[in-house]
C-alpha cells in the first residue's frame, strides 16, 4: 500500500502523531511520500520515500485550511497523478482537498472538535480584547470545522478518523453521517514514555529545573484556559486545607494568554500556594518522561480534549491520571483500570470534585495495573490499517 501523508506540521499534539504515523507505516513496509508545508523533523528521514514541499499558509484557524487549500490543491492533484497513492492521510479541515481529489480514497484523522469548548469558553478568566478573540476564534473554527466536516463527509471518497470514542460522538452529533466516521484511540510512543525510578527522575527534575520538591508531586502538562488550570490551582488549595503543605505542583508549559496568565498567578498568590506551585514554562518532549516519572499523579482537569497525549503518555510512565470525562480520558483509564479517577464536569467549577479525587490518590490510592495496557502508536497504525483495507480501498 501506497500512502501519500499530507501534514500540517510536526509541533505540539497534531505534529507527535503525524511523525509517530508516518514512522510506524514505514515500519509495517508500507510506502510513505509525505507532503508538507514545512520541513519534515531530521528523525523522519530514513522514513519516507519522498518529500514534497507545500507552500506554507499565513492564516490562522479557522482561515488556515481554506489558504491551505488555494496554495496547495493544484500540487496536490499533480501529487496525486505523479504518485498514484493507495490513499490520502491527512489530518482536520485540510480534509477540504476532496473537493480537488475525488479518484483517491482519503481518510483525515480529527483530533478535537471544541465541542466541550465552546459549552463551557464563556466562563473563562481571559479578559479584554483577548477575550473577544479567543472565543471568537474558537467559535468561528468549531463551526467552520463541523459544516465541512457534514459536507466533505458527502464526497464517496472521504471518510474521518476520530482519535477517540467521544470525539466521534462529537462529529456525528455535529451532523457528520455515522457510517463515514471510525475512532481509534491515540497511541503512546513506549520507547520514549516508560517506568524510571521515581527517585532518579526526581533528583534530575531538581537539578535540570532548578527547584526543590516538596513531599508529593503534581503535574499538570500543557496549561491554559481549555485545560482548566485555573480550576486545578483552586482545587489544590482545598487539597493543602486537608492534605497539609507537603507536596509540589508542578506546571510544564507556557500559560497563555497573558490575561488568563495573571489571573492564574494571582490566584496562586492569593490562595496562599507560591511555595507550592512551580511553573516550569516550555519543556521538550524528549525531558517530558522524567516528570511523568518524578509525579505522584498527573492531573489533566481540560474543559475538552479529543485525544490527549498526556493522559496516556502518564500513564505508560507508570503515573496515575486524574481526569475529566473528555477526549479520550475515558478510554485511557478504562484500560488502566482507574475508572475510579475519571471526574465528570457537571458544571463549570468542578474544583471540589477535583480536590476529592486528589487526595484520594494522595492519600488511599494503592490500585497496581500493566502500563502495557495503554496503546502504543504501532497498535494505532494496527488498527488504521485494518481499517483501509477493510472499509476504505
């Protein structure tokens, strides 16, 4: 099989699983030209047959897909003639080059919806001129994404991979046709996330990072507005009222914007938790595993997610993950047998159900399971592949 893999970029979410995908069809000796509008990372080049560079949109969401498409869809039907691909793999709203493609199965693999979001965007601490445009932008990118989404979804050719169960729920509850929408749960790459000792990676998080920990760790990856790192911060203050002052949170991430970034540090000041919180501002991906090991709980409290890496790169450390009920949270403590962790957002200040869950890991968790439940991305490409031969080409 012939796979022409059309990604947007190599950064974040989006871009780990477009790299993981791209290495792990190689591996299965499946043929990959990969198109992109920016230059592919060095760790892909003994793992595509062909690079074709496309030219590199200046809009942001919900404007990137339609420029994506005016600069690139002649290319891309030259690709197509040229290359002959078995399938397209694409990824969101760059699925809109069906309307250029239609001899080709393509398959575009979603990896949110902002359905949650935008339920739950109006009450955000983000303030003045940021907030008109965060929830504009989030707004206007939800709908444009879901009436494409039912349009493209008409095309014979097209068909959409959900990352997980809820965000397939989200596409057809959207109006997008059941029989054109397949979920397959996002996959962890093991031989960066597995077990260390938990007493190392503390002792080089301290001197990498230049703190000192206190009593148990909290880790919290990726903060923002959706991520509800502001509900986390109030809840942890209600944690240190019972727990006492003896543990760490530790933030990994830039915290934007910068309205939403003062709110929070106010916040921290104002409960009382400064020696408590750390933020840690941007990490590497490849330092990520050496916090996951040095935690005693991840806590992922997001509004929304489609299918959150950090909840199972957590737990192929070895670490518990205290969730919401979104994405792919559910799916992921399922396998791990922690259901027990999960918190469902009943309304929008859910910090007291946060807190209970906590403390409950801090205090009473013993639960032991097999980190090899969670999915490694060679099972996702597994299961990907099964479904091209089965129900695409």
């Amino acid at each position: 099989m012939k796979i022409l893999h059309i990604a947007p970029f190599f950064h974040g979410g989006v871009g780990i699983v477009a790299l993981n995908l791209t290495k792990e069809f190689v591996k299965m000796g499946l043929e990959v030209i990969l198109a992109t509008p920016t230059p592919p990372p060095h760790e892909l080049k003994d793992y595509i047959t062909r690079h074709y560079a496309l030219r590199k949109p200046t809009l942001s969401d919900p404007f990137y897909a339609i420029q994506f498409y005016v600069y690139n869809n002649e290319t891309i039907k030259d690709l197509v003639r040229q290359e002959k691909p078995d399938v397209i793999l694409i990824h969101g709203p760059l699925v809109i080059i069906a309307k250029a493609v239609h001899e080709v199965p393509i398959v575009s693999v979603i990896h949110g919806t902002y359905a949650n979001e935008v339920k739950w965007m109006w009450y955000h601490p983000v303030f003045g001129i940021e907030r008109i445009r965060y929830i504009t932008s989030i707004y206007v990118t939800y709908r444009f994404d879901m009436a494409l989404y039912r349009y493209i979804t008409g095309l014979s050719n097209v068909h959409l991979l959900a990352v997980s169960k809820n965000t397939k729920k989200e596409l057809i509850n959207a109006g997008t046709p059941p029989s054109k929408v397949y979920s397959v749960l996002n996959g962890v790459d093991k031989e960066l996330f597995r077990p260390i000792k938990r007493e190392d990676a503390g002792s080089l998080v301290e001197r990498l990072f230049n703190i000192k920990l206190r009593g148990k760790v909290l880790l919290h990856v990726n903060p923002g507005p959706l991520k509800g790192t502001h509900i986390l911060v109030k809840a942890v203050a209600k944690v240190k009222k019972i727990y006492g002052n003896d543990f760490t949170l530790l933030i990994v991430g830039k915290l934007e914007p910068k309205s939403y970034r003062d709110y929070v540090e106010e916040l921290v000041r104002g409960l009382g938790l400064t020696d408590n919180v750390k933020s840690l501002g941007y990490v590497e991906n490849k330092l990520l595993p050496l916090l996951y090991n040095t935690a005693d709980i991840t806590v992922a409290p997001s509004y929304s997610e489609g299918g959150p890496l950090v909840t199972p790169e957590s737990l192929a450390c070895g670490t518990p993950v205290v969730a919401t009920d979104v994405g792919g949270n559910p799916e992921y403590l399922a396998l791990a047998g922690m259901d027990d962790l999960l918190v469902r957002i009943s309304n929008y200040d859910f910090s007291s159900d946060l807190a209970r869950r906590i403390l409950y890991v801090l205090e009473k968790y013993t639960a032991q399971y097999q980190f090899n439940t969670i999915p490694s991305f060679s099972e996702m490409v597994s299961q990907i592949h099964t479904l091209l031969k089965k129900n695409m080409i």
